[in-house]
C-alpha cells in the first residue's frame, strides 16, 4: 500500500492525485482522491473539506479577492448545505516584498479570506490556517479518504 501523510493510507483502493494550477482556479474531488495544488508563494490555497462525503474543493488563487474564490464558495454552498460542519485550511500567502514595509496588501487578502469563510458559515475552530512569511513554496493537498492536510514548503529556488 502506498503511503499517504502521516499514518499510511488505509484504503483498499489507491488514490488518484488531482492537481489544481492557478489557471484552473479550483477543483473538486472525493474519495479515494488526493487533491493538491503546488507552487503556492504570494498565491493562496484554499481546501474545503465535508468529513462526512469525504469531499473537498481545492482552489490555487492569485489574488482571492478578484480571481475565482467567489465562484468556488458559491459551488461550495451548492454541494454542502451546512458548512457548520465543514473543516477550511488556508495556506501560501507570501507576504510580496514590494507590498514593504507595512504589507498593506498581503493583509487585505489574508483578512479577505478569513472574513469570507467565517461570513459563509464556516465554524471559526474549524477554520486552519497556515501563510507562510519566508522566502519559500507550499504545497497544499488533503487525502480525501483520511482527511489528512499537508502543507509541504520547498525553497523557492527548487521549483
């Protein structure tokens, strides 16, 4: 069996990996699925994970505020009736160093994100986030079947 996160991955069936590039926006994907976008450094990802349907959506976006974050909660609110129950992990969100020295910008992004899931009915302990503040990468996926998040960082010079 193939190894998934910490732990293992304990399905019968191997995963899938679904990628999500910035041009795409967002994807959704279910078990036995992993769903991950790459290359996050200014860019933010966003998971919206069910539990229950073992079900995410995953969105790479440049500027959340103007580029298909809107349109990924709006499928969200299709799918899942009650995002009470819903677990949303952010990450990325390199501060940009021309935004210096009081990042007025990469702050109105990371609030935007925050205010928009909590307005949508996220519950706030469901919430996780983790931007980044160096001069690094992130890959962010979740194993639909476990649940499992992983926010890998590689310096940027490898990718």
């Amino acid at each position: 069996m193939a190894e998934h996160f910490e732990g293992g991955y304990h399905s019968k069936e191997e995963p899938t990996t679904v990628e999500v590039d910035q041009d795409e926006e967002w994807k959704f994907a279910s078990a036995p699925a992993v769903i991950e976008t790459t290359g996050l450094g200014p860019c933010f990802g966003i998971i919206i994970y069910d539990p229950e349907s073992k079900s995410a959506f995953l969105g790479h976006f440049v500027d959340p505020r103007t580029n298909g974050f809107d349109g990924m909660l709006a499928e969200a609110k299709k799918h899942f009736k009650d995002f009470t129950n819903l677990q949303a992990y952010v990450g990325g969100g390199e501060p940009n160093p021309d935004d210096a020295p009081y990042f007025k910008e990469d702050k109105a992004k990371r609030t935007f994100v925050k205010n928009k899931l909590l307005q949508s009915g996220f519950n706030k302990e469901k919430l996780k986030i983790k931007y980044q503040d160096s001069n690094q990468s992130t890959i962010l996926r979740i194993d639909t079947v476990t649940g499992n998040v992983d926010w890998d960082t590689e310096d940027e010079d490898n990718y």
